[in-house]
C-alpha cells in the first residue's frame, strides 16, 4: 500500500512540480522535498496519517519552523479510515490530506474540511455567512430552524468563533453557496511549540532531530544542520543543498 501511494504521489507531484529529494531507506520524518510553484515542500508519506510517530512529527515542525517551509502528510488513511477527498486531517498541528485532495490543491482547489480527531467540520466566513442570511430575510432564530440548531450556534458561526459540522456545512452551502466557507491552504509551514523544543534542546536555539538526515537543527542568523557522524553527512548535505543551509559538524 505504502509503496503504491509512494508511486502516485511521485506521478502527481511530477506533473505539478519537481521531486527535489526522495529517501524511503528507512522511516525517517518525512520521504520527499517537492517543489510547487516556487516553494520547496517536506512531505512525508504514510499509509495511515496516526502511524506516524509523535517523535517524526516533532523533527518535521522543527525543521519546518527553522526552515521556513510547508511542511505536510499524504496519507491513504486516518484513525484507520479512509481519508476523503476535501478533507484536512490534522494531527498534532501537521496537516495530512489525501492524494487526491494533495493534487486539487496543486491546481489551486484548496480543501474545505478540517479534521481533527473524530470531529470534521468546515470553516465559515462569518461575515459572508450574515450577509447572505440578511440578503435572503432570515433571522439569526429562523436560520437555526432551518440547521436544526440553536440560535447561540448560528451567532457563533457568523462571529467565527466555531466550525461548522459536515451536515450543517452541507445546508448552508445550499442556502448560500460553497463560497461561504474558508478554504485551507496547506502549502504552509508549521510551528514547533515549546514542549518540541524543551525536549529537544541541544545548546542554544540548536534542537536534536531523531529521524532525519541531519543529527540537529540550529538558528543563529540563519538555519545550520548539524551532523555528528560521517554517516549522516552526505544526505544531510544534499538536503542542504536544497535549502540553502549549511552543515556543521558538532
């Protein structure tokens, strides 16, 4: 299955952009760096998104923050389900999407759902989502009749201040069109928070990597790999290659 998901994504990334670096020797944080419309993108493949391991999950945040570039998951399935097409799975702020959700995004079709856990639902733009209710003559209570929800709820959603479930997402795009929703851009980096962090630190803003090409990551003026061993050098320089870094050893 991986190895068959590993293929299409290479077919789909070929006909989008360039494969810049691909590595599946052994499960490191991520297997490929693409490039799409100028941006240099870590992937990480996977056949399901939860068997990850939380530790490959923290290397790709590092490295995403630290490098500045988008950094997310293709995977075929989530908490052993299909993941379907449309829908952002994101775990542990990493975003996973299908591969056919990967390639509507490549052709500037973002997806509309976010997924989190069991719960899947889409965000609204709240103050389109008013407007339209007020250019038809609805009422905040006359909407939530027509979702089967409370008014508090139809409130919150033109406020932003939550999202939409799936069957009420369905409605309202019929009462107003799919325009109404917010759509996910996931070409975008991702953050490293301070547990990632703590539990990393090697010295000053340097953090161990344990599944990728590099030993560790630093930042000074700018973003340095790290390597401790001959081993680990030449990937570790490739990679660098791409990202415009440089390689120390320590």
């Amino acid at each position: 299955m991986e190895e068959k998901l590993l293929n299409a994504t290479l077919n789909v990334v070929r006909q989008h952009g360039v494969d810049l670096f691909v590595d599946v020797s052994r499960p490191y944080a991520y297997t490929m760096v693409v490039e799409h419309d100028g941006k240099k993108i870590l992937v990480k493949v996977a056949a399901d998104a939860d068997d990850v391991p939380t530790g490959a999950l923290r290397d790709v945040r590092l490295l995403s923050e630290f490098l500045g570039v988008p950094a997310l998951g293709v995977a075929s399935s989530a908490r052993g389900r299909v993941l379907r097409e449309g829908v952002v799975y994101r775990r542990d702020n990493v975003n996973f999407v299908s591969l056919a959700t990967l390639a509507k995004a490549f052709r500037g079709s973002a997806p509309t759902f976010l997924q989190i856990r069991g719960r899947c639902y889409a965000l609204v733009d709240g103050e389109t989502l008013r407007e339209r209710r007020e250019e038809a003559g609805l009422s905040l209570s006359a909407l939530s009749e027509m979702l089967s929800v409370s008014r508090e709820t139809v409130y919150r959603y033109e406020r932003g201040e939550m999202g939409v479930p799936e069957e009420s997402a369905a409605a309202l795009a019929r009462f107003f069109g799919s325009d109404i929703f917010k759509r996910i851009d996931i070409f975008v980096s991702v953050r490293a928070d301070s547990i990632d962090k703590a539990s990393r630190a090697m010295g000053a803003n340097a953090y161990k990597l344990e599944q990728s090409h590099p030993n560790g990551i630093a930042y000074e003026d700018k973003p340095v790999f790290i390597v401790k061993s001959e081993e680990r050098r030449e990937k570790a320089e490739e990679l660098a290659d791409i990202f415009g870094v440089e390689v120390v050893k320590r």
